[in-house]
C-alpha cells in the first residue's frame, strides 16, 4: 500500500507543481536534450568490418557535449530535490547554482553507479549458470536484473537529495534507512517499471520513430519520466530518512 503511496505522490509532485518544474529543468532539459542529439551525431562511426567511417567524430566536441549533457541533468536533479524540500524557487528560468551540491551530488551518483553495476555483475554470473540449465528462464532473468538494479538504485539513491541538501548521508546510512520499507520500494520498482513500459508504448507502435509528433511526444514523455524519477528519490528520502508523512 505504501508503495503505491510513494508512486502517486511522486506523480501529484510533478503535476501539482508543473510552473516551478518548468522553470526549474524547461531550459536545463533543453540543453540536456540537444547535448544528447549532437552526441549522437558526432559519435564514431564504424562500418561493416569493423573500420572508422567518415564522419564527424570529433573528441573534443563528444567531451563538449557529455559535460554539458551531464551537467545540465546534475543541475535540474539539484534544483528538483531543493525545491520540493526546501521550497526554493528559481529566481529565473534556472534554478539556483549551488556548486558544493551539484559535485556531491555528481560524486554520489558514480558511487551509486559502481555499486549498482558490482551488484548486477554478481548476479548475472548466477544468472548465466542458470540458464546454462534452463535456458527458458533468459527472458525472466534480464528483467529480473533490471528490476533488481532498479531497486538497488532506490534504495542507495535515497542518498542523493541529501547531497542536494548539502547533508552527508552515505550509501550504507541509506541503505539502513531505507530497510524497513524494502518491500514498499520493491512496489515502487514494478509500478515505475510497468508505467514507463506504457508511457515509451506508442513511440514502440509508431512506424516512423522520426515524425514531429513522435519527436514532440518522446521529449514530453522523456521530460515527465526525468521528473518523476527525481520525486521518487525525494520522496523516498523525505519519507524514509527524514520520517515526512506521505499525503
């Protein structure tokens, strides 16, 4: 039942609050997904064999690109958490520069990173022995992982709006934190799962993924989806770690 709670709340934080999340992550979100195109485009090419095809591929604009693409998710993260827990506004169309935050907060989030990734590699050598011997189980394994790491990720994630908050929660405090509701964040995890697979549905059915309407609906979804992920991590953190009701 909590789970459920956690992820209606997280939707309602966002709806709820659509101008101050427009002006907190509108312009950042932009430059987010424009980096993420040019990326694209001046990735390095490859052709059949295996060769360098002409291209652009340059490496300084890749760098260019990444920092800025990083940078621009760091900063409406930040802005997201503070605002729902602090209720600091943007004083413009960009949220506050808190410079110590956003490096704890880029600092955590490789931890979490290496950490979710150790994790998934252990289970994925078990994994692969099963289904050595049932080979009907692949299917059930690779979401069972992404579910898992999904999982992890929350639960250690919940250290990431206290590096917004310039607090110095660990990943093994969050973890601690977070156990008592392991069983809520496990429903958090299949509901957030399961509405992401229906909201990236029509893009899947649509035969043109490069129409103006597919284009427009993958940035609203992408938008909303990037926002409702920072409200569940702020959730869980306000809920878990600093004992707030949820409504």
């Amino acid at each position: 039942m909590k789970g459920w709670q956690i992820f209606v709340h997280s939707i309602r934080m966002v709806l709820n609050n659509l101008g101050p999340a427009f002006r907190v992550s509108g312009i950042l979100y932009l430059v987010q997904a424009v980096s993420q195109v040019m990326i694209l485009r001046n990735a390095p090419q490859y052709d059949i064999d295996g060769m360098p095809a002409p291209g652009p591929s340059g490496t300084g604009e890749l760098l260019l690109y990444l920092g800025l693409a990083v940078l621009a998710s760091l900063w409406i993260a930040v802005g997201w958490h503070r605002y729902v827990l602090t209720g600091e506004r943007p004083s413009s169309f960009l949220p506050r520069w808190h410079g110590a935050e956003l490096a704890a907060y880029l600092w955590t989030s490789v931890k979490v990173g290496v950490l979710v990734m150790v994790a998934l590699m252990l289970a994925s050598g078990i994994g692969v022995l099963l289904s050595a011997f049932l080979p009907a189980l692949i299917g059930g394994m690779m979401f069972g992982l992404f579910a898992l790491g999904f999982y992890i990720f929350l639960r250690v994630g919940a250290a990431l709006p206290a590096a917004a908050m310039g607090e110095a929660t660990g990943l093994r405090a969050a973890w601690r934190a977070t156990g008592p509701h392991g069983g809520d964040i496990v429903a958090v995890t299949l509901l957030m799962l399961g509405g992401t697979l229906l909201a990236e549905l029509p893009t899947m059915l649509d035969g043109d993924a490069g129409s103006a309407i597919s284009v427009i609906y993958t940035l609203v979804v992408n938008w909303f989806v990037t926002m409702f992920g920072i409200s569940v991590l702020t959730t869980i953190y306000g809920h878990c770690i600093q004992g707030r009701p949820i409504d």
